[in-house]
C-alpha cells in the first residue's frame, strides 16, 4: 500500500523551518549558559570567593548581563574567576554571539 504524499507550501515549510531553527538556538543558547554556570561556580569554590553569597551574587551578576545579551560584558567578570585560559573564554563568547 502506497500512503498518501502531503505537500507543504513553500512559504509555510520556511516559516515550520524556521521555527525550529529558533527552537534550537533557544535549546542551545540554554545549554550552553547551563554549562557556563557549571563552570563557574566550579572554578570560583576552587579559586577562592569566601562565602556562597558572593558566589551567588556574582553569578547573578553574570546573568544579568546574559539576560540582556551582553555577553562580553559577562565573560570579562568572569575571566579572573576561570581557571582556563583566556582565548577558550573569548571563543565561548564567539559561540555564544553567532547562535
């Protein structure tokens, strides 16, 4: 048996696609903040800040600026914190800015 062969208008199959690529980069945007976090509170308990508050002040600090899409902005806070090096903070923020 043969099933039926649905065709999409063009118009519509760009605007599903296009959905989805948004889906996506939400998707990735998320994970990637997640991952960024994971890094952070992991690196700043081994760096040194004295308490859990000044940890969450300062993630919360980095997320604000996540928030309103100034990426750079909440890199550099967190560079003195990272234990990796400098270049692989500034590629995160390339990866971050072109999704």
């Amino acid at each position: 048996m043969l099933s039926k062969i649905v065709l999409i208008d063009p118009k519509t199959f760009y605007t599903i696609a296009y959905r989805f690529k948004l889906k996506l980069r939400r998707i990735m945007m998320k994970i990637l903040i997640s991952l960024f976090i994971l890094f952070i509170s992991q690196s700043v308990s081994a760096e040194g800040l004295k308490s859990e508050a000044e940890t969450k002040a300062m993630s919360d600090k980095i997320m604000q600026h996540f928030i309103k899409e100034d990426f750079k902005t909440g890199l550099d806070i967190a560079k003195k914190y990272w234990p990796l090096p400098e270049v692989e903070i500034e590629g995160l923020g390339v990866t971050i800015k072109t999704q």
